[in-house]
C-alpha cells in the first residue's frame, strides 16, 4: 500500500521551494545518513546554547544556529534520499522518527534548565509534543497516511518560534511580558517562550481529541465490524433404546 504525506504548514511555500533547491546541491558524497547526524548535532547544539545561556544569554546565537542546522539537516535527509532514489523505508522512518524523538526531548529539557523558561511550563510544551508524535504514528499505522503538520502547524513552526524568542531575548533580555500584559502578572514572571508553549497547548491539546473523535468516526465507516452468522440449532437425535432382553424363566428344581 503506497504511504500518503500530510505536510501543509505555514511556512512550507518557503520552506518547499528552499529544499528543492537544496537537495540537487548537496555533494554526492554526503549521504542522507550524514544528514541525519549533522541534525542531531545541531539540536545538540541548540541544547547547549540553552543552558549556557543561564550564565549569559549570548550563548542563544548558538541555540538559534543549532535549530537551523537541525531544520536543515532533519528536512533534507529525506528529500535527498528521494531526490537519488535510494530510499529504505523502514530504516529511514526508523532514525528519522527517532532522531527527532531525541532532538525535540533535548531542546525542551534544555529550554527548561534555562532562564528563558520554568521547568513546569516546558515540561508541558514537551508533553504536548509526545502526545503529537504518538498520534502521529498511531495514525499512520491505522490509515497509512504520515501526518507531518496539523492544522498548518508543525516541527518547522515549532524551531521558527524558538528562534523568534531567541532573537528577542538577544536583543531585549529575558523578558517579563506581564509589564506589558497586566493580566499575566498573576501568573508571576512570563517569558515569551513560555507564551507561546501555553498558547500552542491550549489550541492543540483540544484540537488533537476532536482530531481522534472525528477519525475513529470514519475508521468505524471504513472499518465496520464483521457481520455475526448465527449457526441454526439442530436438535441432537434421540439416544437410541437400550435392548430388551427378557428375563430367564425358572428352571425347575432338579429332583434328587
């Protein structure tokens, strides 16, 4: 059965049309398994920049170029594979899913070690994630269909902002939005990272439940349940009577 590709996000009419130019580009000798390392490597990166970022915030230039080397390489090592016809399906779905498993866990956990982010509000934004990406595959293996975006939204949406709040936070500090925002000062300190986490959390938590009640409602058309034969009830026969062998009659006594 041919795999369908769901991946229509906000930024794809830049995003498609860098990739296609790239891809043709890259040496021949950088195989789609380089890439897929020099990804990982650059969300290493961005982790690193992260927590160094707790003694100066200087160190987000480093964060913010490990999440574009990340984009680039976690974008590129598929669309490289296809582009020379030497995709492998299961291996490639295999490192590709798990590398960004372990990329995205890094970048959260780091951006919770950070002053740009409390651990609590980070946790959340990493749950959310989780809950994305088990969906993801839990659709795919019941529709074939890889969802890589939902409602426009996706990886590349999720770095685009991190990099956003970089590059604020480079120029500005670390910034307390509820001097700005008095409704948010109940909250205590809200960054502008942490902004964006709970409004992706409160939009697509909601989103994904009505997402699976919608699609279990086509799956149950799709997928009826098998119909039940009811087997007819046949009588079982009679066990058949017993032979009937008449009592020996008495011999008379034999006289002496």
């Amino acid at each position: 059965m041919a795999v369908s590709r769901v991946n229509e996000s906000f930024l794809s009419v830049l995003e498609r049309p860098a990739l296609n130019w790239m891809a043709p580009r890259i040496p021949a000798r950088i195989t789609p398994d380089h890439l897929t390392i020099i990804g990982l490597s650059g969300a290493v990166a961005a982790a690193a920049g992260y927590l160094l970022s707790r003694w100066s915030v200087e160190w987000l230039w480093l964060s913010a170029v490990g999440l574009v080397v990340n984009w680039a390489g976690d974008s590129l090592d598929g669309n490289v594979a296809r582009a020379r016809g030497i995709e492998r399906h299961r291996y490639g779905f295999f490192i590709d899913h798990t590398t960004d498993l372990f990329s995205q866990a890094l970048v959260f956990l780091a951006l919770a070690a950070s002053p740009c982010a409390r651990f609590g509000v980070a946790a959340t934004g990493l749950i959310a994630f989780l809950m994305g990406f088990v969906y993801t595959l839990i659709y795919f293996k019941a529709t074939n269909t890889m969802r890589i975006t939902y409602f426009r939204f996706g990886p590349t949406e999720i770095r685009a902002l991190l990099v956003i709040g970089n590059l604020i936070t480079l120029s500005a500090g670390v910034l307390d939005l509820g001097q700005y925002f008095p409704v948010l000062e109940r909250f205590g300190t809200v960054t502008i990272y942490e902004l964006f986490i709970v409004i992706i959390c409160v939009v697509t938590v909601p989103a994904f439940a009505l997402l699976a009640l919608r699609e279990s409602r086509v799956l149950a058309l799709d997928d009826p349940p098998p119909a039940v034969i009811v087997q007819p009830t046949v009588a079982s026969p009679a066990p058949p009577a017993p032979d009937f062998q008449p009592a020996a009659a008495a011999l008379p006594a034999e006289g002496i």
